[in-house]
C-alpha cells in the first residue's frame, strides 16, 4: 500500500487528504488566481488516478477547488499558442478525451465539488465524474464557452453533455457558451444537488461513500428540455429535425463567419449516430482543424487583449493609487444615467441619482428597478439581492447627499453650455477629493474642463448604449487629469463589469471617431442612390451586428447628426455627413426613439422594415439600384480602418490593442476579424493603403492614407508581432 503522505508530496497543484475512506482532492494552482488544466496540473491528475487505483483503502473520491470562487476555469489557453498543425491539436484534444474516460472508469466513485467558475474543460471533467454537488453562491457558473474562442470541447463535452442534460439544452449551452447558474444547472441535471458553500465539502464526502456503498446511485442526469423536446430527441428522425434545425439558428445568427458552432453540430450528431468513440474521434478532428483558423486566432487574439487590460491600472506612474468608490452620484436620470446607476448598484455602490424634478427622478428610478428585475427573472440573482440592489439607490432634484459622493457621472443633454453649468453647480455641493467625470461622447473633456475650479479632477467616463449590456467604457483623459483619478476611475470600471481602455482626449474620443466615417459613407452611399436594406445587408455580412443605417436609427438620428456635426467641425470636409442624413433629421425623424426614422416602427418599437417614404427626402429618390456588396464594404470599412489608423497616430489610444478592443467592444467591429488593426494586419498594410489610394482617386480627400500607414507599407511593418502571444 502505498503512502498517501509520499504521493501528496509529490503533488505541485493537488492537495491529497484522506478523510477515512474518502480521498479528498484539493486543486490549488499555486501563484494563479483560477484553476487551469495546464501540462503540470494532467501529469499530477494521470498520477492521482494512478494511486486510485492502487490504494484499496480509499473507496471514493472528492474532487474539490482550493481557490475561493473558482472550481476549474477550463484549459490553460496559452497551450493553444503553441499547437503548430491541427494535427497537434487533435492529439491534445485526444489526450484530454482519455485523461476524462480513465477518470469516468476509475475503479472509486468521484464526486465533483464545484464552487465557482466550472468552465471548459472544469465542467468537461466534472461531467466525466460519477456526481456533481454545486454550491448556491452567486459566483457558481458551469459553462462550455469555447466557441467564443473559436474552438468546440475538445475532451469529450461535444458527446457527454447532451447524455446528461438532453441534446436541445446541450446544443443551447455549447453553440452560445453562455453561463448556467447553480440553480438551472440543478433543473437540467447538470448537478446532481445545489448547496450552501459552507457544507459542500461535507456533504460531498458524505456523497461519496455512499455512492461506494451502494446506497446512493451514480448519476444519470436527465434532459432538462420540456416535454415536447424529449419526445423529438428520443427518435433518429426527431433528431434529425433538431440537428437541421441548430444547423439553420446558426447560419442565420452567423452569417458563416464562425466555424466552430457548426462544427459542433455535426462532432454532437456524429456522437448520436455513429456512437460516442467516433463521436470523440470527430470531436478531436474537428478541434485540430478550428485551432488553425483565422477565426481562432483572432477570437483568442481578443482573448488575452482583454486579460492584460484586466490588469492595466490605466496610467504609467507606478505611483498612482486609486481610491475606493464606496457612493456616486449621477447627474440625469434617463436612458444613460438609469444604465449607469444600474450598473453602479449591481456592483455595491451607493447611487444618489438626481434630475431637474420629480418625474424624471421616478421615472429614471423605474428604469433601474426594471433593469435589475430582468436578472431576477433570468435568475441570476436572489430576491435578497435584488432587495439588497434597490436599496442602495435614491432619487434627488436637488443636489443633498452629493458632498460625500466618491464620483459624480453627468449624463444630461450634450450641449457644453448645460454641461459647464452642471460642473459649475456640482463642485459647489461636493468635496475637494470629489471626481467629475462626463458621460459625452463627443465633448473633448479639455472643453468641459475649463469651467471647473478642479481640472485635475475633471475626466470622461463615456459608457456605450444601452449601458447594461455593452461591455466597453472608454476613460477619456485631458492633459490636466491627475494620474490618480485615472486610476481610481479605470479601477471603478472595472468594479462595474466593464472592459476599459483609456483614451487620450479629442472630437469623439476613438470609438465614435472612426464610427463617423463609417456612418458617413454609408449615408453619402444613400446620396448616390444605394437602398437601405443594401447597404445593411452587406455589413452584416460582414460580421457588424446591424448595418450602419439600422445603427444610426437606433442611437437616434438626432443624436448621431448632433456628434457627426461636432467631428465634422473638428476634422472639416473629409468628416462632413451625408445629405441624406441631415434631411432625414431636418424632417423630425429621429429613428426607434419618435417611431419614425429609415425603417418603420410598431407600436411596441419593434423593427417592421424600410419607411419608403424616407426616400422623399433624400437625394435621387427616384434612382435607386443595385450596388455590389463588395463595393458598400469597402466604401464603408476603409474609411474605419483609415480613420482608426489616423487616431493612433494622433495618440488617442495608446495602442493597436485599445484600439481593437474599444472598436469590437464598443462598435461592433467583428470579433472574428480581431479588430481594426487586426484587419489591416491580416489584408496587410500596404494593401489597405493601395485600397485606400484608388478610393481616394475616386473620391478625392476623403480616403487620403494616414500618414502612419504609407510609412508602416513602405517599411513592411505590422501593427502586431508576426509570432508570439497576441497583445500589444
């Protein structure tokens, strides 16, 4: 028999206990913030199981995190960077494939204790175990989200998954990677019981030996999907219907930008058909061939871009601290100033709201309570802390319980006369230490800041509509903004949930200056004749969420012919907008907003194709055709890259990186093409500028090559390293 105190010792990332007969394994990655599946973590699991096997006196085993809110976070993702052919890549998916089988054969019953993040391969192996307890804590998340990097399960999830929670909640969870709390994971019968954090370890021992006595089943699972759909999954033929269906759902949500969905369609439809080992045969095939595609590459580019900005204070001076934001207040209790307190209360902070009178206070109040309910009812929060969220915001019109505020966020009308006079009122009722930050989207701060008696206080904190549900906040910073209050805002933001990058100051800041010329060349396409539905059609296709005139309807006409004016004063005739857009909003269309806009509205606001009318009031109405799909892109998207281009010479963002994120998570750049400066690294630069130079030709002064870009062509340069791990 082998000594369970010579085997812990020569564990690096597993703790081995014995609780009588019940092996306790604690996965503990020392010096990581999660749990990864990494080269060191399988040889320490190939080992465990190899004493499982051979100490007769253990029965059962627990499986068990020792981090404080995470279980396993899936696959160490730096191995990926390695993987030189998809036939490297199908041996590792093959190797995770046996590691999990010898885990699910194993001579002891092994239950999974899962508290946390359960992700990837975390939930591939729980699901290989012989039970799975989850805890109740709000941090409890099991997910497969592979696909958002490009990629499918690759030990095993593709066949056990839809064995254990049904193949239509199966292909729900792997075709969007989204999370499923502890609670609807316990419906699907994706965990087989749901506890308090502070008994898991316990009663998964207790578990555990009576699985080895016999007194307690093994778990079986049981399709979470109602009953019309186990009835359509219990046959081949229904089956079929389900797979076609999927098939279809997923073309239509992505274009066929995305490989990897479809690809674990047909590894799951493999799996029902031709039984579970060529299932996992085709599992691994597949996720060699997805591991070499552009798409991967760029999705996992975004991936680690968006984990070194987890850990970027913001500013340069090691020295600068940020301070606790404990209460903010915001100024304006619309559409924006409702998302930012939603947002603030969903992460603990205290929210004095305030607007000119009462009305406008309850209303923006109603807001809140209405964004807050909808994660009640999608269960992903308590009723005690939906109470708990509510309590911690109150209304004002005046501005009482300001001078203790950490933050106050204006969001009122863009117009710089109102806004100096609200900096003005606000530094008047709140404390020296106090930071005012503007939600404007096109303002330069340095403007706004010239009516404060605090300019190294002043800062933008522009968040993106609707505010609870875009992921970028862009912290825009003027030359007088202390390195402090960058920090301390940047930290905030990130309390909030958002992905940050900081700007330096400017018209439009980055997200909504290389949106201008987008925008603009789309409407200077309608001038010239160009249908609507075209010109969306075309950018949808190419991975945008909604087309360019669609946008312009849904943050309101009015309000993108306000900012493009601003940026076309600033930039002069290269930014000017359309004709088309300019008498669209002189005739009182502002978009989804007034109902009435490019498209037509119902009367709940829901999209009902094209206004015809709208072409009354625009150039040659009476000459609409065809454009070529190719044409409206290139038009379009070449006055992005090359505008994108000019704004990190011009130094508003710090680097190719920010610039990537802020457009993908802030615009809508498609994810799978990495980012501007993503793109024009993969068409190569010196194609974009002899792109840019026929349109230019073409259209003279308005695709003029940015300076930066005939200088990178001539030298042959990129914006990213050919090779190596993808952030900037």
């Amino acid at each position: 028999m082998t000594a369970p105190g010579s085997v812990k010792a020569a564990f690096r990332n597993l703790r081995l206990d014995l609780d009588d007969d019940v092996a306790v394994v604690t996965i503990d990655v020392p010096d990581k913030p999660v749990n990864t599946l990494n080269a060191g973590v399988v040889a320490e699991f190939t080992e465990l199981f190899a004493f499982l096997e051979s100490e007769s006196a253990v029965r059962a085993a627990v499986l068990i995190s020792g981090k404080a809110d995470n279980f396993i976070a899936g696959a160490d993702i730096e191995q990926f960077l390695e993987l030189k052919n998809a036939r490297e890549a199908e041996a590792l998916s093959r190797a995770g494939q046996q590691l999990l089988s010898r885990l699910e054969t194993l001579r002891v019953p092994v239950v999974a204790a899962i508290n946390g993040a359960c992700l990837g391969g975390g939930l591939e192996a729980s699901l290989a175990c012989s039970y799975r307890i989850a805890s109740d804590s709000p941090k409890t998340a099991l997910a497969v989200p592979e696909v958002q990097l490009g990629l499918i399960p690759g030990a095993g999830g593709t066949q056990r998954l839809p064995r254990q929670v049904g193949l239509t909640a199966a292909l729900d969870m792997i075709l969007t990677g989204k999370n499923i709390r502890a609670k609807k994971a316990l419906t699907l019968g994706l965990v087989d019981e749901m506890v308090h954090p502070s008994i898991l370890r316990d009663l998964a021992v207790r578990r555990a030996r009576e699985l080895a006595d016999g007194t307690r089943p093994r778990s079986h699972g049981h399709s979470g999907s109602g009953i019309a759909a186990r009835a359509l999954e219990g046959t081949g033929a229904g089956r079929s219907i389900v797979f076609r269906q999927a098939r279809q759902q997923t073309l239509a949500k992505t274009k066929g930008n995305y490989p990897a969905p479809l690809a674990a369609i047909d590894a799951i439809e493999t799996g029902y058909s031709k039984g579970m080992e060529a299932g996992f045969a085709e599992e691994a095939r597949l996720f060699g061939e997805l591991s070499q595609t552009e798409v991967s590459r760029q999705l996992i580019f975004l991936f680690f871009a968006t984990t070194a900005l987890k850990k970027d204070s913001g500013v340069s001076d090691p020295n600068a601290k940020a301070t606790p934001v404990d209460k903010i207040g915001v100024l304006g209790a619309g559409f924006m100033g409702a998302g930012i307190a939603t947002v603030a209360v969903q992460a603990g902070t205290i929210v004095r709201l305030k607007d000119a009178d009462t009305a406008r206070v309850a209303a923006g109040l109603r807001s809140i309570r209405e964004n807050v309910k909808e994660r009640l009812t999608k269960k992903q929060i308590t009723r005690t802390q939906f109470d708990d969220q509510l309590i911690l915001v109150n209304g004002t019109t005046d501005y009482s319980g300001f001078a203790n505020a950490d933050i106050v966020i204006e969001a009122v009308f863009e117009d710089i006369a109102v806004k100096h006079q609200v900096i003005r009122e606000t530094e008047k009722n709140t404390g020296e230490q106090s930071i005012f930050a503007s939600n404007t989207s096109t303002i330069p701060i340095a403007r706004l800041a010239q009516a404060s008696a605090r300019p190294d206080r002043v800062i933008g904190m522009h968040f993106f509509s609707p505010v609870p549900k875009m992921p970028l906040l862009e912290v825009i910073v003027h030359p007088a903004t202390s390195n402090d209050v960058t920090a301390t805002v940047v930290a905030y933001g990130k309390k909030l949930g958002k992905t940050v990058i900081v700007v330096n100051d400017g018209p439009g800041f980055f997200a909504n200056r290389i949106l201008t010329p987008y925008i603009n060349e789309a409407g200077k396409l309608l001038d010239e004749g160009a249908k609507i539905e075209a010109i969306d059609k075309a950018l949808v296709q190419f991975g945008f969420p909604v087309g360019p005139i669609t946008l312009v309807d849904e943050v309101g006409i009015d309000v993108a012919g306000k900012a493009g004016n601003i940026i076309a004063d600033a930039f002069g005739e290269r930014m000017r907008p359309s004709t088309s857009l300019q008498h669209v909003l002189s005739a009182g269309r502002y978009g989804r907003k007034n109902k009435k806009g490019f498209y037509r509205y119902d009367e709940k606001g829901k999209k009902d194709g094209v206004d015809e009318t709208v072409y009354d009031l625009i150039p040659n109405a009476a000459a609409r055709r065809d454009y070529d799909a190719d044409e409206i892109r290139e038009r379009t998207v070449m006055a992005m890259l090359n505008e994108a281009a000019r704004a990190l010479e011009d130094g508003i963002i710090r680097s190719p990186r920010d610039g990537d994120i802020g457009a993908v998570f802030g615009i809508g750049f498609p994810p799978f093409r990495g980012g501007p400066f993503r793109y024009m690294d993969t068409l190569g630069v010196s194609e974009v500028v002899r792109r840019l130079e026929e349109l230019n030709a073409r259209f003279p002064g308005r695709y003029e090559p940015a300076p930066i870009l005939v200088r990178m062509a001539k030298a042959h340069e990129s914006f990213y390293p050919a090779e190596g791990k993808p952030v900037a």
